[in-house]
C-alpha cells in the first residue's frame, strides 16, 4: 500500500497534466499537453491519451493501482461522462470508460475541477485539517468544491460546491450557464478586467488587458482598478457569507489566477465579509490563499482517490 501510486490527470480548456501521486501527495512524475479544445472529441481523447502514455513509459508507472481524474465541468460522476463547457467535442463524452480503457482496466475515479482543487487543499494545503471548508479557484471562472464534517463533499455528479453559479445580483446580467447574477459574471477575471476598463482603467504600454494588470492598476492607486477589484470582493463576499450561513464554514481558501494577486483581492474579500457575514457564527469565518498552487489539479485528482478509499 505504501508504496501504491495513483495517476492523476487534470482536464482543463487549455492544458491537460498528468501526474503520478504517492500517498503522502508527492509527485513522483508529471507529464502535461496543450489541450486541442477545438478540435473533435477524439482528437483530445488522443490527447489524453498521449499524457497517460507518457506517464506509462515512466519506471515507477508499474506501482499504479488506480486512476483519478479532475475534469473541467459539468462533469457527472454518476455515469463517469463529462461535457466540458470549454471542450465542445465533449458532450456526455465517456471519459471514465475510456482512461480505463487507455490503462489497461484500472479503476477510474472522476470529479469536478472545484471539488479536486478542494480534495488537494484538504489534504495537502491551507484546508488541512479543517472540518468545514470552502475552496474556489478565481480564475478564468469561479470554481469551488465542499469539505463538510471533514469530508470531500462530491454531489451526486461530482459537481457540487459550484458556487460561481450562485446568484448574488437578482437583476444581474444573463451568465453563460443560462442563470443570472451569477457570482462569476462579476468575480472571475475577465470580467474584473471588463468592469475596469468600462470605467476608465486603460492598460499600460504593454498592452495586458487582464485581472492582473488590473491587480497591479489597484496596487498603484487607480480608481477604476480598485473600483473593478472592490465590487468583485463584494460578490465574492456576498456568496461566501451565503455559503457559511448555509452549511456553517470554518475556512474559505481562495486560489486561481486572481487570487494570486494577493491583498488587493484578500483585502476587500475580508472587509465585505465584516458586512455580509453578520450572524454570530459566521464572524470567525478565515479566509486564507490555497497553497497547492498549479499542482491543485493532479494532486487534487489523486486525493479524491486515496480519500474515497479511506473513507475521507
Ligand atoms: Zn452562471
């Protein structure tokens, strides 16, 4: 048992990593490739398959019991199909039957990329440890998965904790889910970037247009930049004090692009927090960085199995 390895793969809109993953959550080897989401739902099976292949060729890939798999979502883990919003080739795609498939038969564990990104700070980052979490990814979207009474909370698909798709604008914009005021129309970074320069940020002479130019933007002083950051903070805010009111939170951990840019996000977060979170037991709410870094994914991957296993 000691000495089993899981292989992990994290399935995203533009890259696909693969990793294999001992118990203790230490990567032994990494294979990775740009995902061709364009392309037709062979061609990035092909690959998938190809990352798997890699990891195959490796000595230690003989000491592999089983497979995990975070995928970008809507995935269901009911019937082991995904139908990736940014890899149209994939609709109700059989994932789980092909990696098996792809590895010789070996068992195949699939989740959501928020509920991963949660497994891999429960077990390895700044969620460890924790009764009650609450972990998102600020990124391109707004992810997040569930730890409840120190367990992986999965859904019935493998979907839930999304709470990019929470509503906190009754008279919001329509989102791209089909729902309106959703959370990620407003906190993700594109769309902090599209508030700022609505308002009158413009970027700098190397013509980055991003969340993080903003960040640096808010950094500075700039009051379109800090405007854009704040109103995402409050969104953000909005949902997690939701979230906690809800299911009783111990810890948020915020990861992702956006969040990388530190207090400029972590700042307002904490303050809209003090007016949102207002109910006595939810004032001692933390809300810390993640730790798992670009890792969060494979690593992810791997604890959804060995946790499944353990009970976790
Ligand atoms: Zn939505």
């Amino acid at each position: 048992m000691d000495h089993e390895l899981v292989a992990a793969l994290d399935i995203g809109g533009t890259k696909i990593a693969g990793a294999l993953v001992d118990a203790g959550g230490r990567l032994v080897a990494r294979a990775r490739c740009a995902t061709p989401a364009r392309r037709s739902g062979t061609t990035v099976m092909g690959a998938v398959e190809a990352v798997l292949g890699d990891l195959a060729d490796r000595p230690h890939w003989s000491r592999v019991t089983a497979v995990g798999v975070g995928s970008a979502g809507p995935v269901d883990a009911s019937t082991g199909t995904v139908s990736p919003v940014n890899i149209p080739g994939w609709r109700r795609f059989p994932l789980v039957d092909r990696v098996s498939a792809a590895t010789g038969g070996l068992p195949v564990t699939l989740v959501g990329d928020g509920v991963a990104m949660a497994a891999a700070e429960h077990w390895r980052g700044a969620a460890r440890g924790r009764e009650n979490a609450l972990c998102m990814v600020v990124s391109t979207g707004v992810g997040g998965g569930l730890v409840l009474g120190g367990r992986l909370h999965r859904g019935a698909t493998g979907n839930a904790g999304h709470i990019g798709h929470v509503c906190v604008d009754l008279d919001g914009d329509a989102c791209a889910c089909g729902g309106r005021g959703c959370l990620e129309s407003i906190a993700s970074g594109p769309n902090i970037a599209r508030h700022a320069l609505a308002h009158g940020w413009r970027p700098g002479e190397d013509g980055d247009r991003t969340a993080g130019a903003v960040a640096r933007a808010a950094a500075t002083g700039d009051g379109a930049a800090l405007a854009a950051f704040e109103r995402a903070a409050r969104a953000l805010a909005a949902g997690i004090a939701s979230t906690a009111a809800l299911v009783e939170l111990d810890v948020v951990v915020i990861g992702g692009g956006v969040a990388d840019s530190g207090e400029v996000l972590f700042a307002p977060v904490r303050r809209a927090l003090d007016e949102y979170a207002a109910l006595s037991f939810l004032r001692r709410l933390e809300v810390l960085p993640a730790r798992t870094g670009a890792d969060a994914g494979v690593v992810g991957a791997a604890a959804a199995v060995w946790t499944a296993r353990g009970g976790g």
